[in-house]
C-alpha cells in the first residue's frame, strides 16, 4: 500500500515559478512625498541596509514589512526607491525594490544620474583576474631545493629497496 499524509490530501501539486516577468508600471519619484533614489550599499541584518541616495546622503535604510513578506529580495547595487523621513535625516524607508530592466528605464528618461552604476557590485569589479598561461616562474634557491628534495627521495627509494632485496 502507498503511504499517504494525513490531512487534507498533502501536498496537491508543485508551484511553478514564471520566468516571465510580469510588466509592471514604472514608479517615478514623488517630490511631495519626500522620496529619492537611492542604491544599496551594505546589508546591516534586521531587515536593515545601508544606502546611498542620489542627492549623495548616505542613510540607514529600513525594509518595510510588505517587501520582506512577499519576498522580495534585496543585495547590494540593486536601486531602490526610499522615503525620507521628516523627523531624522539620517534614516529612510525602503518602500519600491527595482528589476534591472525598469532600472535601465530609468537611466534612459534621465531619472537617474550617469554616474550611478545599475546592479553591479563595485568589490567586484575592482578584483581583476590574472589569466594563468601554466609556466611557473622559480628563483635560483627555490630550484635547488626542489632538486635536493628530489635527490633525497630518490637516495631513501634506493636505500629503501636494497634493504627488501634479500627478504
């Protein structure tokens, strides 16, 4: 017999996830709100981010509450939209996350800045890799201790199977 789970029948059917995303209308600042620009520069925990507004403030950010349920993601160099807070300078809300095609709109209509970069990560990019051609480039000292430690391994082999020959 099949074993089943109890209650109402398990689970029915696994949810599948579009790639397709869903073209939604593109969300300008508001000037009377008291809302800006702004890109994530650090993740602090605690549905906390530190972030770097477009009039060049750096904030404390806090992610609301219907961002985190839903599950929308945040990381560094994605571009947000924040609401100033009135009372503290200093912090900000995180109310709109974003997708890097509505981010590149964005740069097109001249909402943003030229010198903002769009979902890049800056530590990243600084770290330039070396492309490895296989040669290995030796001092003078390093090849002559490589030689005698081949020398001693080959003097212990020797040594090694003199001593089992007459076994």
């Amino acid at each position: 017999m099949p074993i089943k789970k109890g209650g109402k029948k398990g689970k029915k059917g696994k949810k599948v996830k579009d790639n397709n995303e869903i073209e939604r209308p593109l969300e300008f600042k508001s000037v009377e709100d008291n809302q800006e620009y702004a890109q994530i520069t650090k993740l602090l925990g605690n549905c906390r981010c530190s972030v770097l507004c477009v009039d060049g403030v750096e904030r404390l950010a806090h992610i609301r509450g219907t961002m985190t349920k839903k599950k929308q993601w945040v990381k560094v160099g994605d571009l947000v939209l924040v609401s100033l807070r009135e009372f503290e300078q200093s912090k900000c809300d995180v109310i709109y996350l974003y997708t890097l095609k509505e981010a590149r709109r964005l740069k097109l209509l001249g909402e943003l800045p030229n010198d903002i970069k769009i979902n890049e990560n800056i530590d990243l990019l600084e770290k330039e890799d070396e492309e490895d051609i296989g040669i290995d480039i030796i001092d003078e000292d390093e090849e002559k201790e490589i030689e005698n430690e081949l020398l001693k391994k080959e003097q212990f082999k020797n040594e090694f199977e003199d001593n089992f020959k007459y076994i």
